[in-house]
C-alpha cells in the first residue's frame, strides 16, 4: 500500500482536524485476509511495516470513538490524539491466533487512553482516582444526561445496576455537578456581586495587626538605641562607622586610610573596636 509509508508522527490531528480526518479516511478498510495477514507479520516477524499499515488503516476507528466523548468539553483532536496512542497499545499487544478482529480488541485500549486524558483534564482536582470512581464516572454521567438531577429511587436503582453503595453515587453526582474555581478569581468578575475566591479564605500569617505594631516598636527601639551608642563613641570612630555602613556612599578602607593618613589595617582596627562597643551599649540597652 504506498500510503503506509506515510511516517505516523506526520499525522497529527491538532494541526488540522479536517485534513487530518480526510487523510486516514482514504486509508482503506481491511479485510479479515488483509488483516490477519498484517498482524502475523507483525506478530511473529516483528515487521514495523506491517504495524504502522494495521494503525493507519483503524485511525478512523479512533475518530468514531472520539466523537462520543464530545460533551467533556475537551478538544476533539486532543482525543483522538489520545486513543490513537491506545490503537498503537492494541496493535502491539494483538494475537492474530485469537479469532476476533483487531478492533474488537483495541476498543478496550483505545478507550482506556482516553478515559485517562478525560480524568486528568476534565477537572483540575480528579473527580476519580480509583478504578471503581472511574467506572462510575462514565456510567452515571452517560445515565444523568438522561436523568437530570437524581431522586433516592433513581439513585438506588443506579447504585444497583453499577454495583456500588447509593452513597458513592450521590457522592460522584456531586463531584459531577461541581465545576473549577479559579483559585484568585476571574479578571472579569464582579466584586459586588461574585462570591470570595478561595485564595480570601486563606490566613494571611504575615498581616497580623499585633506582630505588625511588635515589630515597628522593637524596629524603633533599636534605632533609637543605636543612635545613643553611635553618641558614646569618638569622633573618628564615629565618622568611620557612619561612612563604613550607614551612609549611601559608602567609603572603602582605603579610602578612610588615606583621609585620616593612616594604614588600612588601622582603619579595620577602629571600626573593629567601635563595633564592640556598640553592640556592648545595645545589649545593656535592650536589657534595660
């Protein structure tokens, strides 16, 4: 078949739908002969030929499937995307000696693909983790686009028919029926009138009025014991303080050193001795 030499990474359904489902639609639909053919090649000769002809030929398959899965509110070609990873699941794992045909077999892996892709993205919380929700998910929400809201009869009679507590159900109905908050809200919404977003009810642990006011009165106690200890200091290792470390235009040692027409390492000295001292005037200050 010379379309089979078509490389599969080449076929992406996200660049254009249309094209894309006319491109597998000209693949032809294989006869029994034809398939099992393929998948014997495949199967016991391991021809990656025979493989890609066997997807190619079933993508349309996948497109079918897809569409039944419309109401999620999910790209189409995202879908199809997913399932034909199942389809390529199926192919490979395909025994020709079974006696059914190759989509019987594959509609479990391709739907089990894009159950998957729908759970991950239908909600950004998972409204089903385990197999069982899994299960429930997809029969109760094909039965509520029946049904509407549920009453304890149709509740109970779901429950029974799918094997799980009436509670689960009403449980999943919920979950159904919620929909996704945007944690800081909308740009858009209306603050009058849109209730909180999340992110309101959440404690603010750094706008605590009485840590605020504790730390403007330690931060202007300190500053006002500094200012004293800076007052018990000589004039030169005042100035060499103040333009060290409290001034914009700090001055280098070297600088200092040639100010006051001595060696840098005795600039280094003072401001070493004047640090001690102050840090001895603050400690009996805050002790005080």
């Amino acid at each position: 078949m010379s379309n089979s030499v078509l490389s599969l990474a080449s076929l992406s359904p996200g660049r254009d739908l249309e094209a894309y489902i006319q491109t597998i639609n000209a693949f032809p639909v294989l006869s029994a002969e034809e398939e099992r053919a393929l998948t014997r090649r495949f199967y016991y000769d391991h021809d990656l030929e025979a493989a890609r002809e066997l997807v190619l030929c079933h993508m349309r398959f996948v497109v079918h499937l897809a569409r039944s899965y419309g109401g999620y509110g999910l790209s189409q070609a995202d879908l199809i995307q997913e399932g034909n990873v199942g389809l390529m699941k199926a192919v490979r794992r395909f025994d020709p000696e079974v006696g059914v045909r190759l989509v019987s077999f594959a509609v479990h892996w391709i739907r089990a693909e894009m159950h998957e892709f729908i759970l991950r993205n239908w909600r950004i919380v998972k409204v089903a983790t385990t197999k069982a929700q899994r299960k429930l998910f997809f029969n109760l929400r094909s039965k509520k686009n029946k049904l509407g809201w549920l009453n304890d009869a149709e509740t109970r009679a779901i429950a029974h028919d799918l094997g799980v507590p009436p509670a689960t159900v009403t449980q999943m109905e919920g979950r159904l029926a919620s929909r996704d908050v945007a944690f800081d809200g909308y740009p858009d919404d209306d603050v009058g009138e849109s209730p909180p977003a999340p992110a309101f009810y959440l404690e603010d642990t750094t706008s605590n009025p009485v840590d605020i006011v504790a730390e403007e009165d330690a931060s202007r106690a300190a500053s006002a014991h500094l200012a004293q200890a800076i007052k018990t200091l000589d004039e030169r290792s005042r100035d060499i303080v103040e333009s060290r470390w409290l001034r914009d235009d700090k001055q280098t040692l070297t600088e200092l050193a040639n100010r006051y027409g001595v060696s840098a390492e005795r600039i280094r000295q003072l401001e070493q001795n004047a640090m001690k001292k102050l840090r001895k005037h603050m400690e009996v200050g805050e002790a005080a």
